[in-house]
C-alpha cells in the first residue's frame, strides 16, 4: 500500500488549503466573539422586548446546524439579491453561528462574576456603563476564556463545511487530490492529521487555561 | 406547503442516523472510558490517543474517509452506513468523556463503601458505580445528542437523504432558492429545542438518586 | 463679639435617614427607621443577627432601595418612594465611601489600579495623578509595597485595608463599614480595626455595622441597638453598655459579653 508514499507531493496543496481554513476560522472568531458579546449584554437588559427577541435569536442560531447557515447565505441568499463570494458566506455564516455560541458562553461568564464586584463599583460611583466595560467584562471574560476556546476548535473543524459552497480550505483541496489520483484514502487522511494537529494541542490548552484560572480568581 | 412536506421526508433520515450514532456511542463509549482509567499504561494510552484522533477530526471528513478513503480499498460502504459508521465513532470518543466526567462526580464513598461490605472491583462498577454513572451522565448526554442531531446534517455531503438533502434539493428545483433552507432551519429548530427543555427536566429527576 | 467660640455643641448633621422602610415580599426587614450621623462622628450598628442592620447601612448609598424614606448625605437628598435620576445617586455617593464584609476587590486589577480605576473614572483625575494619590493611601494602610500584586496575593486583612484605601481614594466625607472584620482571624481583624481607628481619631464621619463590642464600647460616638427591623435603643456606648435601657439590649449584650 502506497499510502504514505505520496504525501509529501499532495503537502503544497493541503498546505495552502489549511491556511483557508485558519483564515476562515479566525476571521469568523474575530467577527462573531463582539457579536456573542453584545448578545450576552443584551440578554441582560432591562427591556423585556430586548431580551426576548435576543433570546429567540440565540435559541435560533443555537438551533440551526452551521451547514444549513452556510448555505442560506450561500445559495440562498443570491435570490434576494445579493451574491456573497465563497469565502464571504463561509465567514459571515460561521461568525453567524460563532455569536450565537458564545453569547451563551459569555452570559454564563458574566453571570459568574459576584454581586459583590458590581455593589463595589457602585458604591465608588461607577456608572453602569464603567461597571460593564472595567468591572464586570474583563471578569466575565475570563470565566468565559476555556469555553471559548473549546468553541474555537469546534469552528475550526467546522470551516471543513465550506466544503460544500467550494471554498478552497483544507477538506476541498484533499478532495480534489483525491478525484484526480483516486487515492482518496491517503489523502484524506493526511488532511484528517492536518486538522489534528491543530486540534489537539488546542484541547490541551483549555485544560491549561482551566487551570491557570483556578489559581487566579 | 410542498416545499415544506418535502424537506420533512428527510427527518426520519435525521434522527435514524442520529439515534443510530448514539446507541454505537453509548456502548462503544464505555470501553474507552473504563482504558482511559485503566491500571494499564498502554491501555490508557491508546484509549486517550483513540479519543483524541476521533474528537479532533471534523466529522465531514471522518465521513469523506470512511466512505471514499475506505471504499477505494474495500468494497464501498452505502452512504447511511458510511454515515452511521462515521457519527457512531465520534461519538464513542464523545461518550467516553462525558462517562469519564461521570465517574469522578460519583463519591468517592461509594466505592469506599462498596469495598468495606467486601464487593469486588467488579461488581463495585458493574452494581454500584455503573448505573450512578449513567445517571449523572444524561444532560451531558442528552446535550450531546442534541448536537449530534444538527452534525447529522453532514451527512447529506455523502448524499444521505436527510433534511438539508431535500432542503438543497428543492433550493435547486423550486424558483424559491432561500425558502427550502429556512424550512431546514425551523425543523431543526422545532427538533432541538423541546429536546432541551426536555433534558432540563430529566436531570432535575435524576440529580436526586446519585451520591455525591 | 465672645473672644473664643465654644465648641458648638451639636455638630452639623452628615447623614439623616427619615423613616426608612423596606420589604422583601411579605417579610419586613426595615420598620420606619430613621437616624442622624452628627459630622465627624463615628455611628456604630449592633444587634442580633437578621436585625437589619447591614440594609439599614446599604440604604445610606442606595445599594439598597428603600420602599419609602428620606435620605440626606452631607446636603444631597434622595426620596426613595419617588423615581429618582441617576445624577441624583451619583451625586449622593459621591461623598460616601463604602467597605464590604467580603472585600470586594477586584481580582482582574493590580492593588494600584483597584485604588486609581474610580478616580479616573469617576473624578476624571488622570491615569498619573490617580496613581500617586493611591500610593500616598496604600502607604498610609502600610501596603505601598503590595501596588503591583494581585488581591489573590494578598491576606484577608490586607484585602480589606486595600478597601479601605480605595474607598477613602475618592475623598469620601462619609464612609460606611458592613461587618469590614467578620470575614477575618481575630488576630487578622485587629490590623483593619486599627486603621479604621485612625481614620476616627482624625475625624471621618464613619457608620459601622459590626459584631466587634470592644470597637463599638471604645471607638464610637453613638451607639445604635437594632433588633427587627428596628433601632431598639441608642446613645452614649459606655451608657448603654452599663446600663441598658431595654430588656431586649440587656439580653443581647449578655449574650455576646458573656460567652
């Protein structure tokens, strides 16, 4: 079995399928992180209608599978008009996902931060607005950090479903290695180990982080 | 309504190959977490190394392995089996951690316990430990579930006729090319959600008969 | 023209609360108190635990909102029964420090910046101007060697001298104490109960709710008994402590002078 043999040839192109994919996946954390924050935020407002509406669309987001996102704004987007590229649809769809995610995440986080940081504020004379922004968030943040780095290897593996609106990332590129040599086997599972190695030294980070956090609140 | 009749074909696909994942992952789940905790270093290590490999490749490309990487050297798996091949593994992977997670909330009285009434290992997993376990083990189960019924939806890469197969079907056919996938959304929505409030309450029930 | 004003008798009023009254569904925690804080003087709350003292002291900042009652702090007012603005509580805390049971600092800051971050937002001093007035506090709790360590670094007396300090950092005319010693070792509680008698001897109008009799007897002014949601008896400490009025305070001083 030729299995291996080959794989130093299909590197270059796995290789630059990767970078997509990273891309991809940071792009949609940069995007959909502030998204889940202000979610969060607004999930605790004092207006009922806000906060309903926030949770129904969290609810929503959460329910939805990432493909079915990705192709809304793929393939049915253009019949109302507007036409995303590829990599647009892959991003605005993951960020899409990503904000609904970690609003959650981040909720829980700043719920975790004791009433007693927010009563200390007050009493100094922090506004609410100073309170949120020095106080209660770098706080909650940081609660929030494992999690959310959790979720950030679930949107790295998740940006192998650009796949199918033919972005050019890691699980396209093997593909089409694969339908040109027929050994779709060796390929794939070298682009399998190439998601891996990223992967898993990210688990291990979490487990870091988890521990570094105990120490410190 | 048609479009809407149509994409609904696919949930009985859904939650087949859902149902179907969970049953192999919740079996295959236990000897991975009893070697992840064995005596044994090379057990362990395998068993983590298993857990990890699984967890840490996407599944569409578990999927893409097992149903073109495998079948150009044995003969070709049929997409659902491929599919619930490929989601029963993961989830093994999956099942195991959360089962790991359950036996440490299980006091460590129990076992305690258990060896001073003279039980042997055994019996202290297969009577005492095991069925807490699993008791504690729902909601993250349960949880797990709920996102594999949405992970299911890969499936239609392999050509699963499950809902977004019909969904993408009928964006293609139909002049209406978002309406099909907002249908897929609102049924996937209308699926998970009670399953999770469902959950909520379960657990509140079973919280009450373990030992912590 | 008299050649040497005396010392006036009755002081100016820092604080005045006029018929406090606060419930939590059914059960009644505040009964219509109302109290006045002379300048300068230092107000301590004792009773039974459940009394209402702690709500009765977070009113004053309205951390805690009344049902109904007057407050007045040093000329700010505040109805709770009517829908006050937001300036109007800036305004009212402005000039009230606070230190809680439980420290409350803030574990993701530097010692320093848990003492400049509310004068820079608050007073708008500057990041540098903040700094030096922290340090000049920090040194007088006798932690200016601590301003680059995080409060998880710090023992629980240190934590709440560092309160201390952060409150006394906006230039506070009245501080309020809730229980600042009940979360310490004894021997650890000594070191904030020596700085808070500083802070007395140099003539801050202080509120205390506290469980430390021997502070209460030797440290303040005036002393209020509450039990119930309200004040049972108040006066002179070294008048009520030998010679308590109501049976009630009799019981309750024997209760924890004796064990």
């Amino acid at each position: 079995m030729n299995i291996f043999t080959d794989w130093p040839s299909y590197l270059p192109e796995l290789l630059a399928g990767l970078g997509v994919s990273v891309q991809v996946a940071l792009l949609s954390l940069a995007i959909g992180i502030p998204g889940g924050l202000l979610l969060a935020i607004g999930a605790g407002s004092k207006n009922k209608l806000v906060r309903v509406l926030i949770i129904g669309v969290v609810e929503i987001g959460r329910g939805t599978p990432a493909l079915v996102v990705l192709q809304i704004f793929y393939f049915g987007l253009p019949a109302s008009g507007l036409t995303l590229t590829s990599m647009a649809a892959s991003v605005v769809a993951l960020a899409a996902t990503t904000a609904a995610y970690t609003s959650e995440i981040l909720r829980g986080g700043l719920q975790a931060v004791p009433q007693g940081e927010t009563e200390a504020a007050g009493a100094l004379g922090m506004n609410r607005k100073d309170t949120l922004r020095f106080i209660v968030i770098p706080q909650g943040f940081r609660v929030a950090i494992p999690s959310l780095i959790g979720f950030a290897i679930l949107i790295f593996q998740a940006t192998s479903l650009a796949y199918t609106v033919a972005l050019p990332e890691l699980l396209s590129q093997a593909y089409s290695i694969g339908s040109t040599t027929f050994n779709y086997l060796s390929v794939l599972l070298l682009a399998g180990l190439m998601y891996a190695a990223i992967t898993i030294p990210a688990s291990w980070l979490t487990g870091r982080a988890e521990k570094r956090l105990a120490q410190h609140l | 309504m048609d479009i809407f009749l149509t994409v609904l074909q696919g949930v009985p696909m859904t939650i087949g190959l859902t149902v179907s994942a969970l049953a192999i992952g919740a079996v295959g789940g236990i000897p991975l977490a009893l070697g992840r905790r064995s005596q044994i270093p090379a057990l362990r290590f395998l068993a983590v190394s298993l857990i990890e490999i699984l967890r840490g490749i996407p599944p569409i490309v578990w999927l893409f392995i097992i149903y073109f990487g495998l079948g150009t050297a044995l003969p070709q798996l049929d997409p659902l089996t491929s599919a619930i091949v490929g989601l029963g593994v993961i989830s093994c992977a999956y099942m195991a951690e959360i089962y790991r997670g359950g036996l440490s909330a299980v006091a460590q009285g129990q076992w305690e316990a258990s060896e001073a009434l003279g039980m042997g290992r055994q019996s202290v997993l297969t009577f005492i430990i095991g069925p807490q376990v699993f008791r504690v083990s729902v909601p993250a189960a349960a949880s797990y579930a709920i996102g594999l019924i949405k992970d299911s939806s890969v499936a239609y890469t392999i050509g699963v006729t499950e809902i977004v197969y019909f969904a993408n079907d009928q964006s293609r056919q139909s002049s209406d090319a978002l309406g099909p996938f907002f249908i897929a959304a609102l049924v996937y929505v209308i699926m998970t959600i009670p399953c999770a409030w469902a959950t909520r309450a379960l657990d509140a029930r079973l919280r009450m008969r373990v030992a912590r | 023209m008299p050649p040497m004003q005396e010392k006036p008798l009755t002081k100016p009023l820092a604080i005045r609360l006029d018929s406090i009254a606060k419930n939590y569904g059914e059960h009644t925690v505040l009964k219509n108190v109302s109290l006045t804080v002379r300048e300068g003087e230092v107000t301590a709350l004792i009773g039974p635990s459940g009394a209402g003292k702690s709500t009765l002291l977070r009113c004053i900042n309205l951390l805690e909102r009344p049902d109904t009652g007057c407050i007045t702090v040093e000329g700010s007012r505040i109805d709770a029964g009517t829908n006050f603005t937001t300036k109007d509580l800036a305004a009212l805390r402005r000039n009230v420090g606070m230190v809680f049971q439980s420290f409350n600092l803030f574990p993701h800051l530097n010692v320093l910046r848990n003492v400049s971050i509310a004068q820079e937002r608050v007073l708008g001093r500057t990041r540098k101007e903040a700094d030096v007035r922290s340090l000049q506090l920090l040194e007088r709790v006798g932690l200016a060697d601590k301003a680059k360590q995080y409060p998880s670094r710090c023992s629980g007396g240190q934590q709440q001298r560092i309160a201390i300090a952060r409150a006394l950092a906006l230039d506070p005319r009245v501080m309020l104490f809730d229980e600042p010693t009940s979360a310490l070792d004894p021997e650890v509680g000594l070191e904030v109960l020596a700085v808070m008698k500083e802070l007395a001897a140099e003539g801050m109008t202080m509120v205390v709710v506290t469980h430390e009799m021997q502070f209460a007897r030797d440290v303040s002014d005036h002393l209020v008994v509450m039990a119930n949601g309200a004040i049972l008896e108040e006066g002179h400490p070294e008048d009520i402590f030998t010679d308590p009025v109501q049976p009630r305070t009799r019981e309750f001083l024997r209760a924890v002078l004796e064990r």
